[in-house]
C-alpha cells in the first residue's frame, strides 16, 4: 500500500492492521517496538475509525485551500 | 497562596503599598511549597532581578507597564532564555537552552510581569490530563485526587490554586480550554494566528494555538492585550493588537445574540454538565437546541490531523528512541508517523468546509455556548468513563466538545460556571474568527451577574 492511499487504510480489517503497521513501519524507516506495537496498532484502528467520518465528505482531487479562519 | 487579581497587585504596586520584590518572593515561596505539582521550575534568581528593576523604574517615576510587578509562569513548552525548554518530555532534558525569550514571554515582561518558573504539561502536549510520565501528575487544586486537565495542566492549576494571578498555555485540541474548565479558571484559545507562537515548542501547526488563564475577565483581557501584536517571525501574521481593557464595561454592556449548541456538543455530557451549561444560557438568553452540522467529523479531523503532524514532526525522535518517550504520547505518535498521506490530505480538505457551516451559525449568533468537557474532572488514573452507558478513553474523550472549535480556529473563553463547593465546570464562549471582543463581552457580563466566577478551592488539612 503507497503511503498516499487513504481507501485502503480505510478499508484495513481490523485482523490486517499489524501487517499495515509492518510493512508502513520498514517502508518508512521508522522502527517500533515491540513494547509498542499493539498499542500503536490500536491507535491506528481508532485513526481507520476516526479517517471514515471525514474522508469521504470532501471531494479527494479537489486542492486544498490555504486554511484562514 | 494569594488569590489577589493582577489588577490588584498592579494597584497595590503603584500606590507604594507593596513592593514587586515582595510580591515576587510570595510567589516564589508559593511556588516552592506547592502541593499540586504545578511547578517543574522556578527561577528565583532572574525573577527576583526583574522585580528589582521593576521597583527601580517605579522609584525614578518611570512606568513599568500595565503588568508591574505581577508574577506570571508558563508551561514549560514556551522557550525561556537560559533554560532548556522541555515542552514536558524527557528527550528535551538534553537539549541546549534557549537562546531568547518566546515572544509571549517576552511581551509579559516587557509589560512589567515578573516570571517566576515554568509549568507541567502533558508530554510534547498530546494529552488532555497532564499525567506525565516524567515529571508525574499535576493535581487539581479543588480536588487534589483528581486530574487538572491538560496539556496546559499546570497553567490552570496554578492560577486555580492560588499560586499567581497569570499564567500561559497552548491550545492545539482544548489545551487551555479543558484545564480551565476542570480547574475552574478562565481560560482564552484565541483565533488561530491572533498571538505569536514564536519561541513555543509546536505540536501540530495548523493548530496550535497559545494564550492566557487568570482567575477574572478582566485579568484575562489584560493579559490578552500584552500578547497581542504583529511578530514577523510568525508565519501565520499576528495582526497589530486591538486592546479591549480600555472598554471592558462597554463589552459588558453589549447586546448579544447567543445560542446554546446541542446534538454533538452535548452528546453523553453529565446531567451536571448540562445543567450548568443551562445556568449560563438562561443568563444569557441563548436560543437552544441549535447543531453545527459536522462536529463530529470535524472532531476525528482534528484527531487525525494531530496525529499525523505530531508524528512527522517527531519522526527522528521515534526512530532512534521512541522508549524515552511518555508511552500514553509515544504510541499515537508513532500510529501518526505511519498514517498513509492521504489521511492528513483528507482533514485539511475538510476544514473550510466546517469552518462555512460555523460561519453559517454566526450569521445568526454572536456567541455559541458549549460545555467545555463532557464530565467534571476525573480521578488520577482513571483510564476510562462511561459515556451514555458505554466505556470511553478519558484521555481521548475530554476534548469531544473543544476539537470542532479549534479545529477551525475560532476564538474561546473558556468560563468557570459558579457552582460554589461543588466540583468545576466550564463552558466554552465562541465567537466568530477575529472576534475575541464578543467573547469577552459574554464573560464579562456573565461574571457581573454572578453566573461565573473562580472560586477558591476548599481548604484542605494535611495529613497528620
């Protein structure tokens, strides 16, 4: 999975989101420890939850404005 | 401990009948012998020299400025020259000092402040219970079992505890806002890009956000006036300061139009929660039952976005030592660094779209009233809550009603409701973007009516 593709993160079941975090984790270099690991694939299950009230709400290839509140 | 206003000690100052040296050594000694943990460090030294030049000023005649001689702190994120700035972390503890003041920090002493020490906080400020792992938990001053809220945990209980009358804080999801509310103190998020944030330590840019606590309204737009002004160094453009304490009974005197949100904003609240958020929409006449249609999105948001900059921005630190961190911080901060790009795309994209639906609102309104958490503060500890029935994480469940706001960077105070001896609640008072002034007017008229106030927490007896 490239690092861009929203669906698929999306679309992770809950039984693949430590495989996402193995091979995200060596794509990028960025090691985590075993201490950490199902804390972290915990995490990123509630980000997965968090990403589908939002994600689809917006049109994806429409560019993204320079925020001002 | 001295529950004495900045506005009173100021006066006290130039009428001669104290001293800022003196004032500085109460809070010193205050700040010494705190039992909240507030404190992570006090600086006697250069505190004590910039009330004595203070006192030299006022001797020759001169104005030291609108904050003579009020001793302030600030949580430790905000840089201080001389000291290592650890925005709450362990991994800091190696880094150089600073080489000059945050330009808030700057702006208090240039306005007369005497700063006395910095304050605890959540590590890196990804947290909303200042429960950290290194320098342990801040208590909260009117139940020291429970937590002060957080990041910004001993900037409330400080100011709540009676250790000073001033104190600063960020706020990137509810920050400043939770801890005032569960310390019961005032709080103010002001719009996003209003103050400076230069010389405090980021957690997420987009939404980071600095400001003031004090104990009344009016110290809060003194405090609020002082930080104000353009800084170049800031990209996102302060602009020049449009000073309010010149006007404060003016503000309190202006008509509003309120409403009270509800749906998301009031969605599992304690039945205590709401009963005070309708104390304060009954004093203000606030027209109920209004929703600000994709909270809840703008909240996950908000979530995402959080963890997904504060991961990249930590990314170094994670790969070579992420066990130094807090572990309650580390693990979303490493679950953030391995979000996919398009998570973070997708919460910017969303953000003008609920900003419009905010602005939509405050075609009808001044003011929205919301609670600042959904539950008064919880014990030290407690992992979860139950919510409408359900388990919750405390720690991800407090800021629920504060990061719709920030997320859109709208301006807030955060305002104890008077519930004298009973645990606190706050309400947030938004306003629309660069409207800071109506939320005062909210705040000020509700104080003048009784319907706000900081109490003093209860006198506790040491343990024999």
């Amino acid at each position: 999975m490239s690092g861009g593709d929203l669906s698929a993160f999306q679309n992770l079941s809950d039984a693949k989101v430590a495989a996402y975090l193995d091979s995200r984790s060596a794509d990028l270099g960025l090691p985590v420890p075993e201490a950490c690991r199902d804390g972290v694939a915990e995490n990123l299950a509630l980000l997965r939850d968090q990403a589908a009230l939002f994600a689809g709400l917006t049109d994806p290839d429409a560019p993204i404005e320079t925020f001002a509140p | 401990m001295s529950f004495a206003t900045a506005q009173v000690l100021t006066t006290a100052l130039r009428e001669g009948r104290t001293s800022a040296r003196e004032t500085t050594q109460t809070a010193i000694a205050a700040a010494k012998a705190e039992p909240f943990n507030a404190f992570t460090a006090v600086f006697e030294d250069e505190a004590l020299a910039q009330a004595d030049a203070v006192d030299a000023r006022l001797a020759v005649g001169e104005n030291p400025g609108p904050l003579a001689g009020v001793p302030f702190a600030v949580k430790n994120l905000f840089d201080v020259a001389g000291h290592v700035t650890l925005a709450g972390s362990k991994i800091r503890r190696e880094a150089a000092p600073a080489t000059a003041d945050a330009t808030a920090v700057a702006r208090m002493k240039a306005a007369g402040a005497v700063l006395v020490g910095a304050l605890n906080m959540d590590e890196f400020a990804y947290g909303f219970v200042t429960e950290n792992a290194h320098d342990g938990p801040t208590r909260n001053p009117h139940d020291p079992a429970r937590i002060a809220g957080g990041s910004s945990g001993g900037s409330a209980a400080a100011v709540a505890g009676g250790l000073l009358p001033l104190t600063l804080g960020s706020d990137t999801n509810g920050s400043i806002r939770i801890p005032a509310g569960l310390c019961g103190v005032f709080g103010l998020k002001p719009t996003l890009g209003r103050l400076s944030r230069v010389g405090a330590f980021p957690f997420v840019h987009s939404l980071d956000h600095i400001g003031p606590f004090a104990r009344t309204a009016a110290d809060l737009a003194l405090a609020y006036d002082v930080l104000q002004g353009e800084d170049p160094l800031d990209d996102l453009a302060p602009p020049p300061a449009d000073p309010l304490s010149g006007r404060l009974d003016a503000l309190a005197d202006q008509p509003l139009r309120v409403g009270c949100l509800s749906g998301w904003f009031q969605q599992g609240a304690f039945p205590e929660v709401v009963e005070a958020l309708e104390i304060v929409a009954d004093a203000l006449q606030a027209r109920r039952g209004l929703t600000l249609p994709g909270a809840q999105a703008a909240r996950a948001a908000a979530f995402a976005m959080s963890a997904s900059e504060g991961g990249r921005l930590h990314f170094d630190d994670l790969a070579q030592r992420a066990l130094d961190y807090d572990p309650a911080v580390r693990d979303r901060l490493l679950a953030g660094a391995l979000l996919p790009d398009g998570v973070a795309e997708a919460a910017r994209r969303y953000r003008p779209a609920f900003r419009d639906e905010a602005r939509g609102l405050f075609e009808h309104f001044d003011i929205l009233l919301a609670p600042v958490t959904p539950c008064p503060a919880p014990p030290i500890g407690q992992a979860t809550m139950e919510l409408d029935g359900l388990p919750v994480s405390v720690r991800k469940t407090l800021g629920a009603y504060t990061q719709p706001i920030s997320y859109v960077g709208l301006p807030v105070i955060a305002a104890p409701v008077n519930r004298p001896g009973k645990p606190p609640i706050g309400v947030q008072l938004i306003a629309p973007a660069w409207r800071e002034d109506l939320a005062f007017a909210a705040a000020l008229r509700l104080e003048r009516a009784g319907v706000i106030a900081a109490h003093r927490p209860p006198l506790r007896r040491e343990p024999a």
